[in-house]
C-alpha cells in the first residue's frame, strides 16, 4: 500500500509515477487530506511554461477523436501530454459515466499520456471544479500540452474559455441548430474553429460562415483560425497544432498569455472563496429564523455584512 | 453529498459482447459511481494501466468468451506490476462453478454469473469501495 | 377481376409452377381424421387491400411468404450453428450433426479467427478455440471439411469483417475436392455493419469494408451463383437489446447500404439481390415475432422495389435463417430453455423461416454438450412433423391482432429507417453513435424491468429453486491453444515462403490500387499465406477501426 502523505505524493508526481499523479488528482478532486500541501507545493515553473488547450463543441461533432488524433500527433513530435475529459454528472443520482476514455484507449500503455476522465459534480460551464488543479498536477508531472475536453452541452460552457490559453471550437457539418446557438456565445470567444469530418457534405458552406465570423480574428494575428479536419482519419491535424504552436508563439510574444493565465486564476481564485465560503454561510442561513419575508438580495447583504466588515455599496 | 466511488468496467479479450457490462455501468451511474467505461477488445495491460491512472477504487470485469480464466487473473497481474496491487477486481460473465472457485482463488474479490441481479453487483461493487 | 379469378390466376401460374418444380412432400395433409389440411386458407372476399398488405405466398409483398407452398413442399433447413477448439474436433461434430438429420452445416469461428488474428499474435490470448474453432491457414480449414463432400451441403459461415479469406479458403478445400465454386451452396454472414453497432468482431473502417463486401458481391455474381453472398443479420442487434421493431429497421438500413453501395461500384441489380440472405432473431414474444418477420419480408420487399426499382421477384423475396434468442436463456433451471427455444422456434416457423438454429438448453452456462445439441435438434423435428404448422401456410394472416402488429412493426421500422436516411446514412449513424444508443436505451429499460419484477423471467426472477442440482457441462481443452499455435507454426515451416511473400506484396498492391479482391487473396490462401498475415497486409492498406 502506497503511503499518501503528501511529501510522497510530491515526490512521486515529479517523477511521474502514474498512480501518484492518480491519487494527488483524486485528493483534490475529494478535497482529501493533504489538499493544501500537495498544490501549495506544485512546481511552479512547470506550470508556467505549460500550454493549456481547451477544445469544446456539440456532442458528436468528434470531440474525443479529435483530442486522441492531437495526442498522435502531439507524441510524434515528443511532447508529453495530459487529457482531462469531463463529462456531465447525474443531478439525479450524482454518478456519472466517464465515457470519453473509450476513444483515448490506443494511448493506455504510452505513460507520456496522462489521462483523466472527470465527472462535473454539479458545476455547471462545462468543467469541474477541479480541472484548473488538475492541469496544475499534470504540468507539475512533467506534461507540456494539457488538453482539456468539455462536456460539450453548447453555448454555456464558457469556464473553458477563462482556464485555457488557447479555445478550440469543433463543429461538424449538419450541427445547424447548435450552430446558431453558439453564434452570440463560445463562438464569439473561442480562438480556433475546427471544421471536423470535412468530407461529409455541407463543410465547404460552414467553413465559409465561419471564416466570416472569425475574419476580425484572423486579421489581427494573421494566423488562420478556421481549420478543418477529418480526426478518424488523421487529416488535418499536424496543420492544426501548427496554428496553434504559432499562435502560442503570437500569445507569448505579445504578452497575451500571461494576460490570460493571470484572469484565469484571479477567476479560479474566486471561485474558492465562494465555494470555501459556502458552507459557513449555508449554515449561518439555516441558522437564521423568522426571516423569510426578507427580500433574498437585502437579506444576503445583511448577511455578508454580519461576516465581513466591508462596506457594500449597492 | 459524499464522494462517489470511482470505477472501471473493462471487457478484456477479444469478445463483442458488451449488453452486460453496459448494463451494470449504467446501473452503476445510476447508483451514484462515476464509472470509466474502457470499451471491447481490451488487453489486460491497456485496462490495468488506465485503472491506474484514473485512480478508481474498483475494476469489474466482464467476458463472455471463456476465456475468463487466462484473462482475469492476467489483469490483477498487470495492476500488481503497476503498483496497484490493492485494487479489487470483480469479474462477470459465462463462468462455470468450478472455474469461480479457480477465479476467486487467483484474487478477484467475487464472480457474478448470469442471472445475479443488478442490486447483489452493485452492493459488491459497493463493499468493495467502501475497503479502499 | 373478381376474387375468385385472383385466386384461380395464382394458383394456375405460381402454385402450379412451383408444385410442377417441386412437389409437395405428401400426396395429401391431413388432420387426425379424414379432414384435409387446408394449403392456404384465405378471406372470404379478395380486396385490393388484402392484396396490396397480404397478397399470395411466393408473390410480391411476399408478406405471406416466398415460397407458394410452404413447408409443405419442403421443411425449413435445420442448421445447428456449431464448432469449437480444434478443426479436428469440429470435423467430428459436423459429422455426428449429418448423421443426427441436420441438413446444413454452420461454422462458429473463434474470436481470433473473427478478427482477424493468427492463434498466436498476443491478441490472442485465451481466445483460441474458446467460441468457435481456430482457422489460421487452409490447412486447418481442409481438416475441418476432411471427408465431408462439399458438393452436397450447404454450408453456413459465421465470418464478417474477414469472410473473403475465409470464403477464398472454402473455395480453395472445395477445388482440392475437386467441386468447382459453381457447384457450392452456403452462406457467409459477411455484414460488417452490424458488428460496429452490435457485434464487435470489426477490424476495417467501414468504408473500405464496404469496399470488400463488394469484391465479393462482384466475384460470385460470376463465379459462385448459388452462394448466398451475404446475410444481413438483424440476429446480434437483437441480442444486444434492441426491440423487434429496432431490429428490423437497422437491419433493413444495413441491407439499404449494401444494395446501394454494390450499385455504386456498377452492379446491376437484378443480378446480386437475389443472392442478399438475411438472418433474424426469434426472441420470447410469440405474436410479435411472427409479426415481425411478416413485416421484414413486406418492408423488404416494398423497398426492392420502389426504391431500388427491382425488375424480378427474386430481388424483393427476404430469405432468412432464424436463431433462437440467446439472451433469453436463463442459467437457472435450464430445462426451462427447452420450452422457451420450442416457443422461439414455432415463432421463427409461423413467420415462414427458410433456415433455423435452435439454441441449446445450457448456452447460458457453456458451449453445448452434444444431448443438449440433440434435443435442440428434436425440437424443430417435433415442429415439424408433429406439431402440424407446416402443413398449411402462414396459418396466422387474417388475425386481427397479428395484421394490425405486422403493420405496426413495418411502421415503426419505415419510420426509423426514414430517421437514418436524413442523418445522411448508416455510416453516418455508426459513426455519430445514433444507432449503437438506441439500441443501448432498449436493453437498458428491457433489464430495468427485470431487475423490478415488472418483466417476470420464470427460474430467475420468480418461481427460483433452491440448491439446484449442476448440470453436465461441455469444457474446451485448455491444452488447445498450444496445440494450435504449434501446428500453425509448423505450417509455417513446411510452406514455401517465398511463394507467400509473393503472394502478400500482390495482395497489397491489389489492395493499394482498388482492385478486386477475391483472386489475389485466393493466392495467398494456396500458398499456405495464414489468415493473420493476410489481415495485416489489409490493415496496412485499410487501417484499423476503433470504437
């Protein structure tokens, strides 16, 4: 039995032992004992250099062959690679099938490849609430690319957009509906558009759309951002990490990176304090009596306000 | 809300047949686990290599082939090999009496055959679990 | 017309042509008594709607079935599905089948074999001779048809994604007998399409296996005219949970797909459909499942026609070899399956079944042992010469639930069909994973009701017994896996290699340049080439799928 204090751990995870990389994952994902030690003690220059690749898009559209293609490629060239794939929990029973792993199963036996199938939990956005933690884990062992697959329920999932350097939209031809859903939303916030299963017909027509809405995009870094690919096939792909190694490259040189990797975990900050929070301020809220004829907002500044000694403006 | 356990239900050899093992991934989910589905036609290193890094609590088993007997025991020899010995592995499927016997002797923790109900897996997988 | 002359036209042209052809097995049917079996009882009144639904049997829709007289002329073909551990041991089985009465003989392969692996790649591993026998080279293949004359049998082969090399070393054996390939009656299952979604035993993507599915269509159009070339099998997409209705849709699609692939390629029509087999599931609910086959033939018939635009009858007549449910075998009080087979069975015969396997009663436990092949044997024997269904044709049209269930079925499957067409296909469907849930939410709903009692399975949910007394079962040889890989490894030092090489590097080139098959294959197979080594080289060239 493996001890799981979280010097161990640490050791373990710099040296890419496989199962210390599963259990510091499960301790964060559990909120375990050692939670703290273990990512206070991550190395923080790993983290940095890391390219964190975010891909989402509509169920079907080959998100999970697209990221296992990538993971080809991206081991052909040398890289080590980690996958978090995230896929919805039950609101019913909490369970969850972690199905994404099926596609990724030609990697099993290449330890360069680190995956993770991860369950949302109840976080709504596409992730969970563990995933900035989790790139964390895997950078600190070693990994240079982390691809992050979401759920891929549509246009809500923006978290991706905020934990990732670089977005990658995956549409496929005849996904009209989902399509002009996405339009005033993650389309407008993603960085790449990957055109998948461009053989089958209507790819030509949405390449078109899409290079449109992207035009603005591709002016400013002169980079292309609408790509297409057929991912069961391998077409496309080395042209796709191309793009984005140069966009990387325009991030990076530009400052735009940092910018980014800084929103992101000011965001994932908060998110702690709130979720930290939560639990005193359930009970702080059960505890409270004969208050229900308070309108909610009123009653939850009198709230903050008996815990914290701010001054709350609105 | 507790934590749900973690498990794989991986089909090691070469059979097709996956209406049981999907059955009990969904009546997993549907008891709260988060399950890790590996797919058909899986070698005992591919499953024990991804029971490893997905850290899961359990891993259940299933073939219809016969060829149980030199591919379960190959899976919990392939975990051992990867530092996870102390992961419990459940096995299903057409297994007469006597090879259960030979199974559960070789380490797996129990053998369901057809006709278990759902609620006597879920309650192993369960127990099972709960030790790790 | 008026409805007697409908009925005196039938019975003057088809009825008469056939009888002419094939006489009826008795001079006259009758019932305990003096009283005739009615051949084929019919309305009162002939209406256009009778005719447009029902119609005559041996006559477009084919909905009372294909043949005018039925089983009265001849039985269902009584073909065990059987083979197991070595070619050897397989050999001795058919023969004792032969002997027992059966009328055709189907081949199990092992998994390996089904996939595409010699016994010895790592693949392998404890699946040697464990489903089916283990074929790695025309060797194994010419004992497992030793003394056997290939010239009167049909033979069944159970083999999809790699039917051509197994096709090509039938042939092979069958020309060493000296039977020419015209002369051969069989079948090869051939439909990969239902293993992406059902089965399992894929190997190639779907687009190149379509592509080989062709070769064949194309070679024994030709070369092999009383082979079946494929049977389109509906049979696993049952037993991995889908309803009737489900089955019959996805395979009619796959069937769709097949017929409009082999025209693409430049196929006439007329000149393949003919030789399309189908392959059902006879599952636990006696009506709908006469139901459901009544409404396969008439779907397939209406779609040969109106959408293919088929000219001869035979291109819209569905054959079809039936299999009990498997899955419903319980492995609790297994003298219950004797029952459910026999209800099974009787289904597949009311729905006018040209073939049928009958499961054994301890299939949930193991392999069957040769008394329980023999009573699932006796079982079509006791229909058909005891129970009387055969003597009169589709003794159920004209019941008022079984038409409106035939219809239903039939509309259901259309309206499932017509889904799969406007998400662009089958392949479509494989790939976006449309077909695999549908059949996934089935199976699931199907156990959650057994699970709650709601679905009584009796010995297993209800009516169980204590302390059971263990049946006899039948154990593969656990020594036959070192025993295959050392004979095909001296197979492999007796051959001429250099022969083989050639052979393979034709074979790929073939391949590379969209070349037909069937010849190059046959090449490799006289050359001793193995099952494994041909497969590679196809992998090399196709790719492999994966789920």
């Amino acid at each position: 039995m493996p001890v799981n204090n979280s010097n161990s751990l640490l050791k373990g995870l710099a040296a890419r032992d496989p199962r210390a990389i599963g259990k510091a994952i499960s301790i964060v994902e559990n909120n375990g004992q050692g939670v703290t030690e273990i990512l206070a003690g991550l190395d923080r220059k790993c983290i940095e250099e890391v390219l964190v690749l975010g891909i989402t898009g509509p169920p079907g559209a080959g998100k999970s062959t697209l990221t296992s293609s990538m993971i080809s490629q991206l081991r052909s060239d040398g890289k080590r690679v980690g996958i978090i794939a995230i896929d919805p929990s039950s609101p019913i029973s909490g369970g969850a099938i972690l199905g994404d792993r099926v596609r990724m199963m030609e990697h099993a036996l290449d330890t360069d490849v680190v995956v993770r199938s991860m369950a949302t939990r109840g976080r709504l956005g596409g992730l969970c609430a563990s995933a900035g933690a989790t790139v964390r884990i895997m950078a600190a062992s070693g990994c240079e690319v982390i691809i992050i697959e979401t759920v891929g329920v549509g246009q809500s999932e923006m978290d991706i957009v905020r934990l990732a350097d670089i977005t990658l939209m995956v549409l496929a031809p005849g996904f009209g509906d989902d399509i002009q859903a996405m339009k005033a939303g993650l389309l407008e916030v993603a960085d790449f558009l990957v055109v998948n299963k461009s053989d089958l017909g209507g790819a030509e027509a949405l390449v078109m759309d899409m290079k449109q809405i992207f035009a603005t995009k591709e002016k400013e870094s002169d980079i292309a951002r609408v790509l297409q690919s057929i991912a069961s096939e391998n077409t496309g792909i080395k042209e796709l990490l191309d793009a984005v190694q140069r966009f990387t490259t325009y991030l990076t040189i530009n400052n735009l990176k940092k910018q980014r990797r800084k929103k992101a975990m000011e965001g994932e900050t908060l998110d702690w304090v709130f979720e930290m929070l939560r639990p005193t301020l359930t009970r702080k809220l059960v505890e409270q009596t004969g208050q229900e004829q308070i309108d909610p907002r009123v009653r939850a500044k009198e709230l903050i306000q008996q815990m914290l000694p701010i001054n709350y403006h609105r | 809300m507790s934590i749900p356990y973690r498990v794989l239900i991986g089909k090691p050899g070469l059979d097709g047949h996956d209406r049981g093992a999907k059955f009990i991934a969904r009546a997993l989910r549907d008891e709260g686990f988060e399950v890790i589905y590996t797919g058909i036609r899986r070698t005992a290193a591919e499953i024990a290599a991804t029971a490893i890094q997905e850290d899961v609590d359990v891993v259940g088993l299933s073939s219809l082939s016969g060829a149980h007997l030199r591919l379960f025991p190959e899976v919990i020899k392939e975990l051992k090999d990867r530092g996870g010995a102390d992961i419990p592995v459940l096995g299903g499927g057409v297994i007469p009496d006597e090879d259960k016997e030979q199974l559960l002797a070789a380490g797996l923790r129990a053998i369901f055959t057809p006709g278990t109900p759902a609620a006597t897996i879920i309650q192993s997988f369960s127990d099972a679990c709960k030790q790790q | 017309m008026n409805n007697n002359s409908k009925f005196n036209d039938w019975q003057e042209n088809e009825l008469a042509a056939s009888l002419n052809r094939f006489p009826e097995r008795k001079e006259e049917f009758k019932l305990h008594g003096d009283a005739e079996v009615q051949r084929l009882a019919m309305p009162k009144v002939i209406d256009e709607q009778y005719e447009k639904s029902l119609g005559f049997p041996g006559k477009y829709p084919f909905t009372r079935g294909v043949q005018p007289t039925m089983y009265r002329g001849r039985f269902w073909t009584m073909r065990q599905y059987a083979g197991f551990s070595s070619a050897a041991e397989s050999n001795k089985r058919y023969r004792y089948l032969l002997e027992q009465g059966t009328t055709g003989l189907s081949v199990a392969f092992d998994l390996p074999t089904q996939i595409g692996y010699d016994s010895d790649d790592a693949m392998s591993l404890g699946e040697v001779g464990k489903v089916g026998v283990a074929i790695d080279t025309l060797a194994d293949m010419e004992a497992l048809f030793a003394d056997i004359p290939l010239a009167d049998i049909s033979t069944s082969m159970t083999i999809n994604s790699p039917a051509i090399v197994l096709l090509a070393m039938y042939i092979v054996v069958a020309e060493k007998q000296g039977v020419p390939a015209e002369k051969l009656r069989g079948t090869i299952q051939n439909d990969v399409l239902k293993e992406y979604v059902a089965r399992g035993t894929y190997i190639f993507p779907p687009r190149p296996s379509l592509g080989i599915i062709t070769d064949i269509f194309q070679w024994c159009s030709s070369n092999m005219p009383l082979f079946n070339t494929i049977s389109i099998s509906g049979y696993h997409i049952r037993e991995a949970g889908s309803t009737a209705a489900q089955e019959v849709a996805f395979t009619l699609a796959n069937g769709i797909t097949y017929v409009q692939t082999a025209l693409d390629a430049g196929l006439e029509i007329d000149h393949f459909a003919k030789r399309l087999a189908f392959f059902f599931n006879a599952s636990s609910n006696l009506l709908e499942e006469v139901a459901k086959f009544r409404a396969a033939r008439r779907l397939w018939a209406r779609i040969m026609k109106n959408r293919f635009e088929a000219q001869h009858p035979a291109s819209m007549m569905m054959r079809f070899h039936t299999q009990t449910a498997g899955n419903t075998l319980a492995a609790q009080q297994i003298d219950n399956n004797i029952v459910r087979v026999t209800l099974q069975a009787l289904a597949a015969v009311l729905g006018g079944t040209q073939s049928l396997h009958t499961n054994s009663r301890d299939e949930a436990l193991s392999l069957p042992t040769e008394a329980s092949v023999r009573t699932a044997l006796r079982t079509q024997q006791i229909i058909a010469h005891e129970s009387g269904v055969a003597e009169t044709v589709d003794p159920f049209a004209g019941s008022y639930y079984m038409e409106q269930l035939t219809d239903d079925i039939e509309l259901a499957a259309e309206e499932l069909i017509a889904k799969i067409d406007d998400s662009g296909g089958v392949v479509s469907c494989i790939e976006n994973g449309f077909i695999k849930s549908q059949i996934e939410q089935a199976a699931y709903d199907y156990q959650k009701d057994i699970e709650s009692g709601e679905r009584v399975i009796v010995g297993v949910n209800a009516f169980q017994i204590e302390g059971e007394e263990k049946p006899e079962l039948l154990r593969v040889n656990p020594e036959v896996e070192e025993a295959q890989v050392a004979h095909l490894q001296s197979v492999r030092a007796q051959r001429d290699q250099e022969e083989v090489n050639r052979s393979l590097s034709a074979l790929k080139q073939a391949a590379e340049s969209g070349d037909n098959l069937m010849n190059p294959i046959m090449d490799a197979v006289r050359a001793y080439g193995s099952l494994g080594e041909i497969c590679t080289v196809l992998r090399s060239v196709f790719g492999e799928y994966r789920d």
